[in-house]
C-alpha cells in the first residue's frame, strides 16, 4: 500500500514538475517578444539613420549648387561651371599668386562699376591661345567722358571692352615666376613666352638693345628682341604709369622699350627706324634707331607669335574675312572717306551692336589686341595683309586708362591706324572707320 502512495507521490511530483517547466517557457517567451519591439526599435533607428544620412547627402548637394552659384553668376551654369573647375586648377597651379594682384583689382573694378563679378566669373573661352585672343585687361566701363558702371545689353556704351571681356570673348593674362634670385623668368601661361623679369638699368640705342639680349641671363641664352606684337601681348590697359602687371613685371619704367622689327616704310625720311612701345599706357609707335635714341630693353625667349592667315568668303550678298590664326571673323566692306566713317565711341559700338551682316547678329566692335592683330609690321600702306584694307584709323573697343591730363575725363579710346600700323589714342568724339567682328570657330 505504501508502494502505492510512494508512486503516486512521484506522479504528483513529476506533474508538479512539468507545470513549472511550462511555466518557464512563458516566462521566456514574454522575453523573446520584448526582443521583438527591440527589433522594431532598430529598424526605426535605420530609418532614422537614413532620415539623418538624408540631410547630409542633401547637404552635400546643397553645398555643391552653393558652390556653384558661388563660383558663378552666369546663367549658363551648364557650360560654365566645367570651364570655372578648370580655371581653379590653374589658379592653384599659379600657387594663387598669378591672380592675387589682379582679384584685388577687380574688387575695385566692381566696387565702382557695380557689375558685381570678379575674374571668377569669366568664363574662359574655348578659342585659340594667340596674341589676338588675349584680353587686353581692361575691366571697368567708361562713357565719353567719365568711369560707369558697366552697361547692360541693349542700352548706351554696352558693346566696350570690359563687357565682353566679363562675357568669355578673350582669355585673361596669366603669367608666372621661374627661378630664384635676382634673375628670374617670367612666363607667359597662354603663349608660351618666357620674358626677362629684370630689365638691365639704363637706356640703350636699338644696337645696343639688339647685343644686350644676345647675354646670358638667368643662366640661359636664346634671347632676343621681341616683336611689335610680343611686346604689347604684356601690357595691361587696365593699368597705367606703368601699363603693365608689375607683380610679375616690377619696376617696370612707364617708358619706351625697343622691339627688333624695323619700320619698312618705302619713305626716305623713315629710313633707319625701329618699332617701340611705351608702357606709360601702351602705345606703340616708331623712333630713329640712331645711337641718340636711347630706350630701355626686356628681352624675350620663345616662338615668335604669328601674323594673321586671311581668307575672304561670300555668305549671300555679304563678304567676311576668317582668321584661322585667331579663329576671329570680320566684316569685310569697301569703306570710302566722308561716308563710311562713324563719328563717336557711342555710335561706334552702336553699330557693331546692331549690325546683322552675313546672316549673324552677334558683331562687336573688337578691343584692341583683336585688332592689333590685322596689321602687318612687315607690310607698309596698308600695313595689314588683310584683304581690302584701307590705309585709315579704326576705331577699337577699348578706353584709356588713365584719365586726360587736361579734361580730367576718359575722353580717349585706342585706335589702329593701318597707313603704318600704329596703335594709339584718340578723342572718342572723333569720326573713325569700324571693321566689327564676331568669334566663330566652326562658321
């Protein structure tokens, strides 16, 4: 009997047993669904991840448009922003110093002229690095009389120098330093010119000029005179007194410095001269290479710049005249005195502004490196090769700098005169032929 309650005392046991073992697997279970709204708490913190890696990615894309709209004011974001990236490898391929006069000028520049851009903002073209297609460094706007702020398209004096220069049509100097001590080269970034940064003191007669850059300087040979064009490719007709980036070029005279070219004029009186330009503002003219005439000399290295290659073509009633040098395309019309001569800086750039010629509208008046580079120094009256040239002035785009000594005003623009080939001042009152011309590489 006791057997009998000893068994069913185990039995009772056991149950009691298996009731508490179900009692611990409820008591897990409970745990394994708090684990549950722990999984769903990680999965609203990978949401949450995601909501904060949101942010960051819309940042970085909202510091990239800020970048953008930064680094330029064009509208035409799409082209100019590739072209911007590369202009910022250059400048710091410069180390930033190419441009820290310049940036520091444009500020000013900006500041009176409200156009409220800097170098940054010029998009730099795609057109070929020759002399031609340089800017001549002209960044603020004039009138006939006085500084303005730069004008908009479609209202008075639009069409100028800086206008343009702001909207693409001319690649900016940009030179740098080589060498270390006292005789160091400067060189030219766009056409490959390596220029003497120190000149030699003194004066020299043309022969003289011509032995000096026979020298050693910098430890090198190979230098020359430079050509007409060669010289003025490193003025600056942004500056004055002296016309020229005295960064790279200090201690520059606001004087005359020899070129090599002689002037080939079939006149007896104008035997025995030379070419020169005065970097008091930039002119260039020419002087009696007798041992009197004493100038100063920087000396140049390099592969003399080319004259233009001209090709006239009909396109309908109209004729032009294509560069393949520069790529530039002109007007080509027979000018006659008294008719064809437009009478003020103002009508001048108006009439390039409006004129619609062989099916374009897009004519400027050029600055004056653009046409600088239609004459010929090895040609004489005309001094040009290009077709139909008249041996007159032609108006340019670009003012003087400087204000006149006498008015006290900007009432002077540069001109080419092609009789010889001089480039200088003139009152922009005064009447002068236009020839306008438009970029065109694919025409």
């Amino acid at each position: 009997m006791k057997k009998i309650y000893l068994f069913f005392a185990i039995l009772i046991f056991l149950a009691a047993s298996c009731s508490s073992g179900d009692d611990d697997k409820t008591d897990i279970t409970p745990e394994h669904d708090e684990d549950i709204p722990d999984s769903a708490v990680t999965d609203s913190d990978i949401t949450d991840d995601e909501n904060d890696t949101a942010p960051a990615s819309d940042d970085d894309n909202g510091d990239s448009a800020h970048g953008e709209e930064t680094d330029t004011d064009d509208p035409d974001n799409d082209s100019g922003d590739s072209l911007y990236d590369e202009d910022t490898a250059d400048s710091s391929d410069d180390s930033g110093d190419s441009n820290s006069d310049e940036d520091s000028s444009d500020s000013t520049d900006d500041s009176d002229t409200g156009t409220g851009n800097d170098d940054q903002d010029i998009i730099i073209p795609d057109i070929p690095v020759v002399f031609g297609n340089i800017c001549t460094g002209q960044k603020k706007c004039y009138d006939e009389t006085a500084e303005i702020s730069c004008p908009n398209e479609g209202t008075k004096f639009f069409g100028q120098d800086a206008n343009y220069a702001k909207l693409g049509k001319c690649i900016p100097q940009k030179f740098t330093v080589k060498g270390s001590g006292k005789e160091k080269i400067v060189f030219d970034e766009n056409l490959k010119l390596e220029w003497q940064q120190k000149v030699p003191e003194g004066e020299f007669d043309w022969q003289s000029a011509e032995n000096n850059c026979k020298k050693e300087y910098a430890g090198s040979y190979g230098w020359r005179l430079p050509i007409p064009k060669e010289l003025l490719s490193i003025v600056d007709n942004g500056r004055y007194d002296p016309a020229i980036n005295t960064e790279y070029f200090p201690d520059t005279q606001n004087e005359q410095f020899w070129t090599s070219a002689d002037f080939v004029s079939t006149e007896s009186y104008d035997s025995g001269k030379a070419w020169f330009v005065s970097f008091d503002k930039g002119f260039l003219s020419h002087e009696k290479k007798t041992e009197s005439k004493k100038m100063h000399v920087r000396c140049v290295r390099g592969t003399p710049l080319p004259d233009g290659n001209f090709k006239t073509e009909k396109i309908g009633k109209d004729e032009i005249v294509k560069d393949s040098v520069t790529g530039l395309m002109w007007q080509k019309r027979e000018l006659k005195d008294n008719v064809d001569e437009i009478g003020s800086f103002e009508a001048a750039l108006s009439y390039c502004e409006k004129l619609t010629y062989a099916g374009f509208s897009d004519w400027r008046l050029p600055n004056k490196n653009e046409l600088a580079t239609l004459a010929d120094y090895g040609k004489y009256h005309p001094a040009s090769a290009f077709p139909g040239m008249t041996s007159r002035s032609f108006r340019t785009s670009t003012s003087d700098a400087k204000k006149s000594d006498k008015t006290n005003d900007w009432k002077n623009a540069w001109y080419v005169t092609f009789y010889e080939g001089i480039v200088n001042l003139e009152g922009k009152s005064t009447g002068d032929f236009v020839r306008c011309v438009r970029n065109s590489l694919t025409d």
